[in-house]
C-alpha cells in the first residue's frame, strides 16, 4: 500500500509530530491537527480531521473515530491508526475509494492518547500500562531494573532450594514447573530484572506493584468502580486529562456513528457489550456488530469475540471503565477494540480464546517456551541467552530471555507494516459502513392553478441505520431525520417547511435467508426510505431544495423547478 512515510520502526513523539504537521500544510483542504489535550510533561495530545472541506464541513458528514495507545505500551495501535493517515492523504485523487471517502465522511483520529507514556516506552527499559506518574505506590518488592545495561528489562532467575522452577532438560534456556515431589535438584525463582526494596529476608519476595498503575481504560464513566473493585481506575472517572479529553471531544463531534480502539496483542476483535452477556443487548445490534467484526476477520485474520461472554475471565468482577463500553452503552455507537497482533499463533500455539485461555499453568508455559523459540529464530535480536551477573541483593543470579516490548506486546519491526496495512483495509471498510443519507427522488406533480405537489423519497444508503443501533434508541440519545424545504419564491400551503421523520433503517436490518427448497430470498426489507410530501403555490417559475440531515447520517440535498 502506498503512504508517504515508512512503517519499518515504531515513531516517537517527535516523529508523530511531523508527520501530522507534515499532511497538515501539505493537504490544508483534506487534514487538520488539533491538540486535543496537553499532558502533563507537556506533549500535545493531537486530533486528525480528515475530510474534504470543499465537500462539505466536517459535521455535516457521516463521522467515524480511530484511536491508538490508550495503554502506553501498545504502540503498534499507534501505528495502525497513523497508517490510516498516512494512506488516505497519500491516495487522496488517485484511489478512487480514498477520494470518495473524504469526500463524503469525515475521520478522526487520535493517533496517540498518552504520548508522555508511550514516550517512556519507547525511550527507557521500561514497560507501563498508560502513564508514567505515580499512582497509589507502595513499598516492598522486586522493582523492575535494567541490571546489566542493555536497555532491556528481561526475566531474572535465582537459584534457592525454595524454588518452584527448574531448567527445562529437553529444551536448552527454557523454564517449567518442579514436580511436585521433586526434592533433588537446581530450583529457581523467576521474577524481572530488578532491585529489590525493603527485605528483611524472611518475608516472601513478590514483584513490586508498579508505581504507575494507572489504567486509562479503566478510566471512562461506563462500569467505572474504585480502584478497591478495578485496579487502575483512577481517582474518578475522567479524572485523567488524556481521557477527558476524548469523551469531551466525541461529545462534541456528534456526526461519529462508529468507533475502532486500537490496543495489543492477542489478533482478536472485540466487541460490546462488555457488562452483561451478549444475549441482554439487543439482537439486531449484535447481529450488525458481528458482520463488522468479520470484515475485520477478512482483513486482518482476527477472531471476533464478544468482550463479556469470551473474553472475561471473571464475570463477577469484570474489568470495566472501558471505552468501547462507554461507546455503545451509553452512546449507542457501535465501537470495536482492536487487539492488534498474535505472537501465540505465529509460535504455532494459537490461544483458545474463550475456552483455555486460564487452562492448566502447564500449558501456558508450553506455549511460553514457544514463543521464546520463535524469537530466537525469527527475531534474535530481541533475544538473550541467560547469563550471570551480580546482584547486589541477592548475589550471583542469571537475566535472560526475550524483550517483550517487540515481541510479544507488539511485533518485530520487520512485521509491522503487515499490521498496519490489514489494519487500514478493515477501517475503510468499516467507515464505509456508517449510515449515509440521500435524496432518493424529488418530483412535481402540476395540479393546475399555480398548485405543484412536491413529493421527497428520503432514503439511508448505508449499513448501519441513522439511530446507529437499538441501543442509542433504548438509551434515548438518538435524534430524528430533519427534512427542510427551500421553497423559493413559491408559497407553502401544506407541510412544514422543516419535517422530522424519525429512523431510517440501513441495509443491516433487510432480513434475508432462502428455504431448502427454494431460492435466496428477502423475507423483509429495511424500512430504509420515507416520503415527505408539500403543496405549493407559485405564479411564476421558480425552484425549489429539499436538504435531509442527520447528525450521524449527514446531508443531502437536491433541487427541482416548478
């Protein structure tokens, strides 16, 4: 796919910064960058519009929102969502479904929700979860540390007869489980590269809670609970700037009828809802959300899974504050989270999501070892045999292993583009999915005397329909079709000049099957169109414009004379 940067390595601030300043001055009429939010370190926050304003502004178009790294270390969503960018503009005139997409929709993209922390990520040995601030620390544990200065924080083994671990016999560098009456032999404890703080040697050793814990999604106000139910959650909801910045902004920006929030890893699709069964929302979303998700699949070769009924390990506790969740059940937009990325199936041990996923811990380390495997072959230079080194707590211990920033969080850089070019496949299509209003006909029927009847066939083009989902209807934040009339130099006699009227279906509620003994067939088609009728008197020739409008569905217009 043609784009006018590389996707070979993972970009920096700096490098998101010029990029985005880059196709801003270049294509002044199709991108803009805004800053969303400044971070506490100081980095902005940005926001890409894309669009064709000679179109049309942005809010009078179907929208549709792209994000990346929510969570810091999961920068391959960045990527993906600056790909996006990168090719829309760049095939912007000679790709005539680019063309046609700026065009007729608007896009925005929030290529980096946390700089400062994905910054970190990229620039020390240092994994976090969303920010590099403190949140709830406390004392005691194994810090994580980069002991031997290669810039990578890997595995740490210590020989103790205490140990529940020992080398693999069969498998050179690799770990498994003591048996449990194994009494003779080297035993180990594993913990990561680090110091240790606070041990009076007595005291089981633990790895240290991390000193930035926060979760930024655990931080929206759908499902948010205390940090006491949901690690990470946050003072209270939105109470980081990063994600107040995003809801402020989709409630402002109306027109966005969908959203894909990038993550990694796992080469999974999820989608909502992620509080309650499946089988408790309502069915026609569901059935929409999943015909989304499979394009995504075609694409990107991901599975698509619902968040409650598959992915949750506990259904008690569920992890909440999501945005997806924030998306759809309070906004009734249909939002997927993209888990970008699968070292488990290229080490050839795919993960059964929904089923094994907490198998026997036996079956984790098989698939562990595997995946080291594959990083020695595949990726050497993300690996690193064990080897001794002096620890000034413990004495001589061993650091090893693979760094999982690029192997396992997010793929080798030589993968990357990969991910980024299935990624920008789906979203186009994804997009293209948004309801999308028409004009279908305009016609006058003279009754003599100066009277014209004007009849409007008003219809939805577009998958979704203009309330988005049953959701949004439930949740009484959908908003009805507004149809005005323009009547020029004639005078209304029926009708108003401006007519609500209501829903319009898209193609994704049209019920559809055939028999065993008969043909395909459409048992019932989708309510996609409604006619609105006016009466008019005019002495003299004139014109008149219907314009229909919809705040997730757009404007379309079209003129007739009398």
């Amino acid at each position: 796919m043609k784009t006018t940067f590389s996707f070979d390595h993972y970009y920096k601030y700096s490098e998101i910064k010029s990029n985005l300043e880059y196709f801003a001055e270049k294509y002044p009429n199709l991108c803009s960058a805004e800053v969303n939010c400044v971070t506490e370190e100081g980095r902005n926050q940005y926001v890409v519009i894309l669009t064709n304003r000679e179109t049309g502004d942005a809010l009078s178009k179907p929208g549709w929102y792209l994000d990346g790294n929510i969570h810091a270390g999961e920068v391959t969503s960045s990527m993906c969502a600056m790909h996006t960018i990168d090719y829309l503009l760049t095939n912007y005139g000679s790709d005539d479904v680019c063309t046609k997409l700026l065009d007729q929709y608007t896009v925005y993209v929030i290529p980096r929700v946390t700089p400062d922390g994905a910054e970190t990520y990229l620039s020390t040995p240092y994994t976090l979860r969303s920010a590099n601030r403190d949140y709830l620390p406390e004392k005691g544990g194994i810090r994580p540390q980069d002991l031997d200065d290669d810039g990578v924080i890997r595995m740490m083994r210590i020989k103790t007869p205490y140990g529940a671990w020992k080398k693999d016999p069969a498998n050179e560098g690799s770990m498994v489980l003591r048996d449990p009456g194994e009494s003779e032999g080297e035993f180990y404890d594993i913990f990561q590269e680090g110091i240790l703080e606070e041990y009076d040697g007595m005291e089981n050793l633990k790895i240290k809670k991390p000193d930035w814990g926060l979760d930024f999604n655990r931080n929206f106000p759908l499902g948010w609970f205390p940090d006491s139910r949901q690690p990470g959650a946050g003072k209270y909801p939105l109470s980081n700037p990063e994600t107040k910045a995003i809801v402020d902004f989709v409630l402002a920006h109306p027109n966005i009828g969908g959203a894909a929030i990038g993550h990694t890893s796992g080469g999974i699709i999820l989608y909502p809802p992620g509080i309650k069964p499946a089988k408790d929302a309502p069915s026609d979303d569901i059935k929409a959300l999943i015909a989304i998700a499979e394009m995504g699949k075609q694409e990107l070769g991901y599975k698509p899974m619902n968040i409650f009924d598959s992915f949750m390990s506990d259904q008690t506790h569920y992890d909440s504050g999501a945005l997806d969740d924030w998306f759809y059940e309070s906004q009734g937009i249909p939002a997927y989270t993209m888990e970008f990325w699968d070292l488990a199936t290229k080490a050839g041990v795919p993960m059964n999501w929904g089923e094994d996923r907490y198998a026997d811990v036996g079956k984790e380390i098989e698939r562990f070892n595997a995946c080291m495997k594959w990083v020695k072959e595949n990726a050497p230079q993300y690996y690193s045999d064990w080897k001794e080194i002096d620890h000034p707590a413990f004495g001589k211990v061993e650091v090893g292993g693979f760094n999982v920033k690029f192997t396992h969080q997010n793929p080798p850089e030589n993968l990357l583009v990969t991910e980024c070019e299935h990624d920008t496949k789906f979203n186009i299509r994804f997009i293209m999915a948004m309801p999308k209003l028409t004009v279908d006909s305009l016609t006058v029927k003279n009754l003599g005397g100066g009277l014209s009847e004007v009849t409007a066939v008003i219809g939805n083009l577009g998958y979704l329909p203009t309330n988005l989902t049953d959701e949004a209807v439930l949740l009484n934040v959908n908003h009805p079709v507004r149809v005005t009339i323009d009547c020029g130099s004639a005078v209304l006699l029926s009708g108003s000049k401006e007519t609500e009227i209501g829903d319009l279906s898209g193609y994704s509620r049209t019920v559809t099957g055939g028999h065993f003994y008969g043909n395909l067939n459409t048992a019932y088609a989708a309510k996609a169109k409604k006619k609105v009728v006016w009466l008019l008197q005019c002495g003299e020739a004139c014109t008149v414009k219907v314009t229909a409008a919809h705040e997730k569905a757009g404007t379309a217009e079209k003129s007739v004379s009398l």
